[in-house]
C-alpha cells in the first residue's frame, strides 16, 4: 500500500469515526489534541486501525505517536513489516 493510499484511508477513518473536520487533520497536527482523545477513543482507534490495516496495535506503540505524520509513518511501517 503506498503512502498516500495509506494516509488517505486514515483520515477517512478519523472524520468518519471521530467527527474531526477534515481540515483540521494536516500532518503536523497534534494527534490527539485535534481529535480530542481520551483513554476510551484510544481503544477505538485501535480498533479501527487493526480493522482497516490487519496487524495488531500495542497500547505502547502510541507513546511515540504525536502528531498526524508520526501515525501515518507507524501506520507505513507496521505494515512494510507485515
């Protein structure tokens, strides 16, 4: 999958599951304070990440993960090692 594939089908799935406005998601953006994130939408966010890409989310992997472009790169490379 290349990365604009990849980039595109998360920020349908964060509009669609999140009710953010898709202007706000642009890649320097703070992950979790644009999508007002709080310990339960983690959990659904991993869900839909395992749902729409196949591999399994570690809660530890999102300690790293700050703004919109450090997901896409995760998001790339889980799946470059799948």
């Amino acid at each position: 999958m290349e990365t604009a594939e990849i980039v595109s089908k998360i920020n349908h799935f964060l509009v669609e599951e999140f009710e953010v406005d898709a202007e706000k998601i642009v890649p320097e953006a703070n992950l979790r304070e644009t999508l007002q994130l709080d310990s339960l939408d983690y959990i659904d966010l991993v869900v839909v990440i395992e749902s729409n890409f196949g591999f399994k989310v570690k809660a530890e992997d999102f300690t790293d993960i700050a703004t919109f472009q450090s997901f896409y790169d995760y998001v790339e490379n889980k799946l470059a090692i799948k």
